[in-house]
C-alpha cells in the first residue's frame, strides 16, 4: 500500500512509530504537513498539491490533525476522501468528536453513560443551569479547550457562577458538568481500533488535582477494564464514526460515564503502559479496509 500520514511534526513518537510500522509490513508512507496540502476543488477532478506537487496514487491516508488545525485539517483530508483515498478516521467523524458538545449530544442520543452536563448561553440563565447539573461541586470546561487547560473545578455555587459568568463575558462557550468525584482525580483511557478495545490504561492526577492529563502531571498506569467499560468504549467510537480512537471514560457510582472521545490518541503512553504494538495494529486496520474507493460517509452531520 502506498500511505500518506498527515502530521504537522515527524518527531513526535506516534508520527515515528506509525512510519516504522508501516515500513515493516512492507508499505510505503510519506508524511505531508497539512498546512502546506492546498487544494484544487474541481468538479470530476478533486486534487490536492504539496509545495509545487500533486499528490496522486495514494491507498490510504492516516490523519493526525491537531485541534488547533482541525478546521484545515479536515478540508485537506475531505479532499483526498473525494480522490477515493481511505481516510483511517473520516473527516466527518473527526469533526463530530472535536466538537465536544456535539459529540456529547450525540453519545446521549445512544444512551452511552455521560457525566450530567449542561450548556447556555445567557447569564441569567446560570442559577438554573448550576441547579440542572445537581449543584456545586462542579466542573466548567471551556469548549475549545484540550489537554486539560479550561477545565475548572468550582467548589461553591458562587464560585461556579463567577467562573461561568466571565466564561461567557469573555464570549467562551464553556460546559457545566457534574463533577464526578468517585473517579479519584484518575480516568481511563480506552484505545480503540475498530470493533475492539486493543488496549487500556489508567490516568491519575497528581497529589491534589483533580484533572489526570499526563500534560497536567499526570502517571499512566495498566488497568482492567469492566466488560462494561470495554463495550461503553466500542459504542462511543461507533457513534462518532471512528475507526481508531481514545475513549476517556470516568469510573462513576453509576458506571463507565464518557468525558471526551479523542480522533487522535497519543501513542507512546498507551504503548509504553502496554507493550503493545498499537501502531502496527492500526496499519493492519488499513490493510483490511482501505480498498480505493471505499470511503463513505458513516453518518449524516
Ligand atoms: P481535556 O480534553 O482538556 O483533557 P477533559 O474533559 O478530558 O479535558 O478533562 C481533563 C481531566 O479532568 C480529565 O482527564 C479528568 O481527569 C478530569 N475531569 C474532567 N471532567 C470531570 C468530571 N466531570 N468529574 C471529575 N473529573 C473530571
């Protein structure tokens, strides 16, 4: 197979290890930076060029677009999804997850487990929301946030308020969610491949934060997932469309509650914790499935 891999940095360890992977099961990849593919929108003949060059006779098309390019991102990899080329995640897809309240809309629409959460848009309207998600304490996420930066632990209603308050001032969507606290300050994180949980890890805060993101301080640990845990995770990566991604789940009173589903899941934590070769694992995925002109379109918006 002949693979191109949308990735903005060929040093970062998962960029490494999927061309190693690659290389070793007899595939040819190049990697494209994706802000540099710019693209021909013609009718019948779809193109994308790389500085001064079309890209042509590519299988398949492994991205890994980062959240501040998600809107380039997905136009670029649209393109070569229009060219017949076999996207590991559709764009769609990926669009629907990096969404974090749509995502969530439509994970609750399947009945998948979620922590209570609420959104608005108006200031008089806090009280009650504060109220709709069962009180202080509780978590106020910025929307546009990631590796857990605009994620805010309020103690008090007032305090909440405040938070909310200039969130909006500030013209910030943000969401207000019932601050699970059982889970300890740690979460789990599922890998997913397409039907299968291929591998689990479990994420715990430092001493005294609430939030478990490596990037916060965070230790990666190995862990056994519930049976529950394990098809929570299945039905969530279905419900957004994606073939490969991270599940991050609370474990909550009430169960397996879904915080986030990532398009793009790190690889060295996960590999590292596990031993296991999920780069190689992804690309046997391609070999299964990217037949040319076998993209489609999962779902609708
Ligand atoms: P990001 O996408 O920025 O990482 P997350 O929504 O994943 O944001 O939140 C970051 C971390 O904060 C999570 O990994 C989890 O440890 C903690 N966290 C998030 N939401 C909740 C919640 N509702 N209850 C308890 N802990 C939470």
């Amino acid at each position: 197979m002949r693979i191109a891999l949308l990735s903005r940095n060929p040093k970062l360890y998962s960029t490494k290890r999927l061309i190693e992977a690659a290389k070793a099961r007899g595939h040819e990849i190049r990697i494209f930076d994706v802000l540099r593919c710019y693209m021909n929108i013609t009718s019948h003949r779809p193109g994308i060029h790389y500085k001064g060059e079309e890209i042509t006779g590519f299988d398949a098309v492994i991205p890994r677009i980062g959240a501040s390019v998600t809107f380039y991102g997905t136009a670029v990899l649209r393109q070569f999804e229009m060219m017949g080329v076999y996207p590991l995640n559709e764009s769609v897809a990926i669009s629907r997850s990096r969404d974090k309240l749509r995502a969530l809309q439509l994970l609750s629409r399947k009945g998948i487990g979620l922590p209570v959460t609420g959104f608005a848009n108006k200031p008089d309207d806090i009280q009650d929301l504060i109220k709709m998600v069962g009180g202080a304490p509780l978590v106020i996420k910025l929307l546009e946030g990631t590796q857990g930066i605009g994620v805010v632990l309020a103690e008090t209603e007032k305090a909440a308020a405040s938070v909310i308050e200039s969130f909006l001032g500030l013209h910030a969507s943000a969401l207000v969610q019932e601050y699970v606290k059982e889970s300890g300050g740690a979460d789990i994180r599922c890998f997913v491949i397409g039907d299968r949980v291929v591998a689990a890890m479990k994420r715990q805060g430092k001493e005294g934060e609430f939030r478990s993101n490596i990037h916060r301080g965070g230790t990666a640990s190995l862990i056994r997932i519930t049976p529950e845990e394990r098809s929570t995770a299945v039905r969530a990566a279905n419900t957004m469309g994606l073939n490969v991604c991270g599940v991050d789940m609370l474990r909550s009173n009430h169960g397996p509650v879904v915080m986030e589903v990532n398009s793009s899941p790190g690889l060295e934590g996960i590999e590292t914790v596990t031993n296991k070769d999920i780069a190689g694992m992804m690309i046997e995925f391609l070999e299964r499935h990217a037949k040319s002109g076998r993209t489609k379109t999962k779902g609708k918006g």
